[in-house]
C-alpha cells in the first residue's frame, strides 16, 4: 500500500511541474493534468484497495 501511495504521489509531483510551468497561461493553452491528489487525500481508496484484493489476493489480503 505504502508502494501505490508513493507511486501516486509521484506522479502527483510530476503533474505540478507541469502546471508549474503553464502558470499564468491563459486556460484554453494549459495542457498540463489536473491534480489526481488533493492535500494526502486519496479519493476511492476503497476501490482501488477491493481490485488489487481481487488481482493479489496472496499479497493484499494478509493486511487487511
């Protein structure tokens, strides 16, 4: 779980240089992703957790 978080918040960090660098550009020209992570708030946690339970029941369910 610690892995996926790290992976999230990675590629979050990646996202803001991106809009880092469209600051200031009007709208209709940023082509920079929008935010997948709002503070350390991760929406449908649950979800995810429930497929990954699903796709690695070996791995996940044992920390459950």
């Amino acid at each position: 779980m610690k892995l996926l978080w790290l992976a999230i918040c990675n590629i979050e960090d990646k996202r803001a240089r991106e809009r880092a660098k469209e600051r200031g550009k009007p709208a209709s020209e940023r082509k920079a992703s929008p935010r997948l992570v709002e503070g350390q708030i991760t929406t449908n946690w649950k979800k995810a957790l429930a497929q990954l339970a699903i796709a690695y029941p070996d791995r996940i369910n044992p920390y459950l």
